[in-house]
C-alpha cells in the first residue's frame, strides 16, 4: 500500500467516504447493530458526520487504482466545539453517546478541556485487509505534526482493539462493559457478546 493513496478527506470523496462508513463501519459496531438502528435512519447523520470532517480537516481516506475510497479514517479535536446539526440527526444513537461519555469521563476528568491537544480517532473504517493499521499510522504520523500531544479513541470491538492496544500501543484508560451499562434503567447492550466492553485508549504522540 502506498502512501501516495492516502488523501485527506475533502468533498470530493464525500460519496464514496459515505458508502466506506456505512458499509464497513455502522453495518458492524456493536451498539448500533444492538440498537437495531436502520440504514435509513442513519445515513442523514452519517452525511453530516463527513460534512463536519471535511471542514475539520483532520480525516483521510485511502484509495484504490480506481479512486474508490477503501478506507476511512475519521479524525476530529477531542474537545472541539460540537455539531448542533450532528444532535439534532442524532435520534436514536443516545445510549451509544450516553456509553461513550462514561467511558471516557476518566480521560475529561483528569485533562483541560483545551483545543488542539487530544487528536480524537472517532471512526475507523476499512474494506481492505491491513488498510486500517496503514491509514491509522498515517493519520497519527499528521496529528503528531499538528502539535496535537496525544490521541485518544473509544474501541468497541475485539478487533479494533487489538489493533489500538497491540500494533500502535495506546493504553487503555478506562472499560465499560457492555452487560453491565445501564441508559434510563434498562440494560440496553446485554446482548453484546462479541466484545465484553467498551474501552477508552490514549496514546503520546
């Protein structure tokens, strides 16, 4: 895989940086396969997602021979401002946002909620084997040159963390485990065996 196949996120990968997400991303993580949450009632949310990483300028993608995008990698400011318009397509996702900020509270309670520090490893999606490891490289090598001073990532599944914790050494800060969690009193990941937690990763840059 060359680097030369590794271009930053911008509009014009914007369909295919789509099809990438929904295809390799939302169609096999664990919360939102455990919600049930439809294709359709996700894709809005997913569009604005990509809108919001093409004006942050921290994304990439990967691409084929033919400029298809066969990996993705969405980036953002941990502590960056958040997107009125990514709350309001967001119905449906709050136990997932409810989940992810627990297992994070640990890494906000010990930092300041400072801009350009935390390079936030949002999404992580591959169609091509090895294509996630070489596009996680590179986007770390950039936030290293951005003067963020770490990166931090929430892992959901067995493989991503893996890869987070064994191929590029982020230490695990915090776990929630899925059986365990609990949104408006119910246990709305029980049903989660795949992966027994959630897991929160930082790593120096």
């Amino acid at each position: 895989m060359s680097s030369l196949a590794i271009q930053p996120l911008t509009s014009k990968y914007h369909k295919s940086a789509f099809k990438c997400l929904m295809d390799y991303f939302f169609t096999q993580e664990p919360m939102v396969k455990s919600l049930n949450i439809s294709r359709e009632s996700i894709e809005p949310y997913v569009k604005e997602l990509i809108e919001k990483a093409i004006d942050d300028r921290l994304s990439f993608v990967q691409l084929n021979d033919n400029q298809e995008v066969v990996a993705v990698v969405i980036a953002e400011d941990y502590f960056g401002e958040p997107s009125d318009t990514l709350l309001e397509l967001s119905a449906g996702l709050e136990p997932v946002f409810a989940l992810l900020e627990k297992v994070g509270s640990t890494f906000c309670a010990n930092n300041l909620m400072k801009n350009n520090r935390f390079y936030h490893l949002l999404m992580i999606a591959s169609a091509e084997k090895g294509a996630a490891t070489f596009i996680t490289k590179v986007a770390l090598e950039f936030a290293k040159k951005k003067g963020f001073v770490s990166a931090v990532v929430e892992a959901t599944g067995t493989i991503s963390q893996h890869i987070i914790q064994n191929t590029f050494h982020f230490k695990e800060l915090q776990a929630v485990p899925y059986a365990n969690f609990e949104y408006n009193g119910k246990k709305v990941f029980e049903d989660i065996t795949a992966s027994e937690a959630c897991k929160f990763y930082e790593k120096e840059l």
